[in-house]
C-alpha cells in the first residue's frame, strides 16, 4: 500500500468504508495516523468490522475541529450533513486522491497522468496503463477504475501513476500536480450530484487548474470551446485530441467506433509526452484486449457478433457505439438520465432494430419508432430472444443501453454479466 511519514501521529476522520474508505483507513494507519471510521450504512459498518479493519466511531458525535481532515468517499455529496459540518468548521474534506497527492514527496521518482471527461475515461485509463507496461515501464492504474490509490504498491523509481478521476473525485482533491493531465469530452451528466452544468465543468477543470506549468494537457476539442475548461490552467502545454495522428484504426480490434479513435488519440498522445516511441505506441494499440462492459466482443454465434456496452449510461456514449458496427441490433434502455436522445439520432443510420427495456422504454419507442422498428422487449433476457430471432450473419446484437442500470439491476457490470450470460446460453 502507499504510506507517508506526512501522515504520523494525525487523526483523520474516514467517512464511507467501502472500498476506498477501508483502503484509506488500513494505509493512514500504516503510516502511523489515527483514524476515526464511520459509515452511515449499518451494512457497511458491520462488513468493516467483519474484516477486522479497525474501529468505528460515529462521526457525527464528535468535535471535527480535533481532525486533520475529513476523508470522504467520492459518493458523498456537498449537502451531506457531516460534510456540510465539516466545512463550517473550517476543516478539509478531502478525498483519497488527495491523500496520494499529499504522499507523493515520500514515493520514490515518478510521473502521474490523470484522466477525466464524461465518457471514455476507463478505457483511456487502462489503454494507457497497458501501452507503458507492453513498453516494459512500471505502471499501475488505479482511482475511478475500481482500484484504490493507496491500496497499490508503490512503485520503483521511473514509474507512471495512471489515474481515472471522475468528477466527484476532482471535486475533494486540491494538490494533484499531474504530468500529463487528459479530458476527454464534456456532456451533462451527474447534474444532480453537482446542481448544474457550470459545476459539473468546474469540477472536471480542476484537473488542469492543479497542473504545473508547461505540462501536457490533452483535451477534446469541444470540451474547451464549449467550456473554457483551460482558463485556469497556468501556461499549458495545449494539446488537442482531434490534432492527434495515432494510425490505422483497422488494426486495433478492440478499439472500434469514434469514441475508441478519440480514446486511442488520447492515450497516444499521453504516451508520446511520457517518453514512448512510436513503435511501442503502435504495438500497445494493437495488442490491447479493452474492458469489460465497455464494446466487449461477447462471442460470435452463428454469424452474428454479440456486443456487451453496458457502461454506456447515456446517450452521448452509446451514440458513438452505434457507428461501431454496421447492421446493428441495439438493445437500449434502463433508467433514463434524460429525456430525450438527440446525441444518438445522427448515428442510427446503420441500426436496423432497437430492442426496449426497463423504466425508459415507453419514452425511448415514443422518440425511436418515427426512425426504425421498435420491439418494446421489457426485459434483457426478452430483449436478447427477440434480437436473436431477427438477427443475421453479418449483423451486431449492440448492448448499449444509454441508461443507468438501477431499475433492473445493482449496477452496469451486473447488467452486462447478465447479457454475457443471456448470450452464453443462447
């Protein structure tokens, strides 16, 4: 795990235990600080405890004023009570990140990139992971991917932190001075965490606003006409994703469609900025297998090739899905984020079917059947049948549901377990 001698002899508070929150407290208390864990869930308490990751003490009773800081879980909003008291009293709500921003002086010499945006940042983050290492270069990924930071071993000398952050994250981190610093788009999302739109941008531009001088920043185009996410920036090193050449899509199986080649231009620029040749870039690309839920290729029966996207929780990434594959089957819906799908109109040209599910089907048919055939399916295992009995050789069965998944399941990977499951047994 990561530790600092910067945190000995404090008291922090750790407010959430799942996994970050246990990685947070079992690493503060390695590196010699007191931890007051709490967690509102009495289901989360009871599974720490269980683990024998230390004591609990109910945060909500004590003077914060007596804490260095108060560690948050990224899904703890603003207007939490606690978090609400503790900005009253005039001490740091901060996250993991942070602490990993704080406990870097201690790490032996190394260089981290941060990734950000709406949409494409897991796969950005693990294609640029698995091009430094295919280079031979120490590397971890770690943040919004899944991994807590300060549950990784530190790495030797020359090694790149690579961190997906999501806005929620960037919202409790204050000194992340990254070297390459990537956004990759901005689309509304998260609007009821952040209260508008202007919020949302904020957080996201934190990311650059954190940055050195003269570092890399990668950064899409339209994130930056649109929302000037660089004017806080001091003297970037400016680069524009679309400027990137990154070669022959073709060649990389698992980064297919419009979305992948921005992901791809992204990650090659990182690359290059870190040190690697292009060869090695080249090689990374093509040898890259993708993520889970993330335009996983599922099997190929019968001619047909079956898609697991289920990380596609809004329409802006599920649009560029779509022109991913021609003759497309498209099996969408869940629970709505908005109520429309203007970002995925353009790409419907190549969409011979979509197949509805969950509490956004009735508005998804209503916006859709105007454009192509409509199956109101209800459920994913009917929507799979009822894909697989109009499906042809040549043809794509696309789950990319441009919804949340909580309707019908616990969260995306749930739901895209269940289509690999649904297709397994077909």
């Amino acid at each position: 795990m990561i530790t600092s001698p910067a945190f000995a002899g404090k008291t922090f508070g750790v407010y959430g235990l799942a996994r970050s929150g246990k990685a947070t407290v079992a690493a503060l208390t390695a590196s010699g600080a007191t931890c007051l864990s709490w967690d509102d869930g009495e289901a989360a308490r009871d599974a720490f405890a269980k683990d024998g990751c230390g004591d609990l003490t109910n945060l909500h009773d004590i003077d914060l004023t007596t804490i260095e800081a108060l560690v948050v879980s990224p899904g703890v909003p603003h207007d939490a009570p606690l978090f609400a008291k503790a900005i009253a009293a005039d001490v740091p709500v901060i996250g993991d990140i942070e602490l990993f921003a704080q406990a870097r002086d201690a790490l032996p010499e190394h260089r981290v990139v941060g990734i950000t945006g709406t949409n494409g940042k897991s796969t950005t983050t693990a294609l640029v992971h698995h091009m430094l290492a295919a280079a031979g270069a120490p590397t971890t990924m770690a943040g919004n991917i899944g991994l807590p930071i300060l549950a990784q071993e530190p790495l030797p000398a020359g090694g790149v932190y690579v961190l997906e952050l999501s806005s929620y994250q960037l919202d409790i981190t204050f000194s992340l001075d990254c070297d390459v610093a990537i956004l990759l788009n901005i689309t509304p999302d998260h609007l009821e965490r952040h209260g508008s739109m202007d919020a949302y941008v904020a957080a996201k531009a934190r990311l650059f606003a954190m940055q050195s001088p003269f570092r890399p920043a990668i950064v899409g185009w339209d994130a930056e006409t649109n929302h000037d996410v660089l004017d806080a920036a001091e003297e970037p090193e400016i680069q524009f994703i679309e400027d990137v050449e990154a070669g022959d899509q073709a060649e990389w199986p698992a980064l297919q469609g419009p979305h992948n080649l921005q992901n791809a231009r992204a990650a090659v620029a990182a690359c290059a900025a870190l040190g690697l040749t292009d060869a090695e870039i080249a090689a990374g690309l093509r040898s890259y297998l993708g993520l889970p839920h993330r335009m996983e290729r599922i099997a190929e029966k019968a001619g047909v090739l079956w898609v697991n996207d289920s990380k596609a929780t809004n329409p802006d990434s599920s649009a560029p899905a779509l022109a991913a594959f021609p003759n497309t089957h498209w099996i969408a819906g869940g629970r709505a984020k908005g109520a429309d799908l203007d970002a995925v109109k353009p790409f419907l040209k190549g969409v011979r079917a979509a197949y509805l599910i969950g509490e956004a089907a009735p508005l998804f048919g209503a916006i859709l059947a105007p454009l192509l055939p409509v199956t109101q399916s209800g459920t994913l295992a009917q929507a799979v049948a009822d894909a697989a009995a109009a499906a042809r050789p040549g043809d794509t069965v696309l789950l990319s549901p441009a919804c949340a998944s909580f309707d019908q399941f616990r969260d995306f990977e749930a739901r895209g377990l269940a289509f690999r499951a649904l297709v397994e047994a077909l």
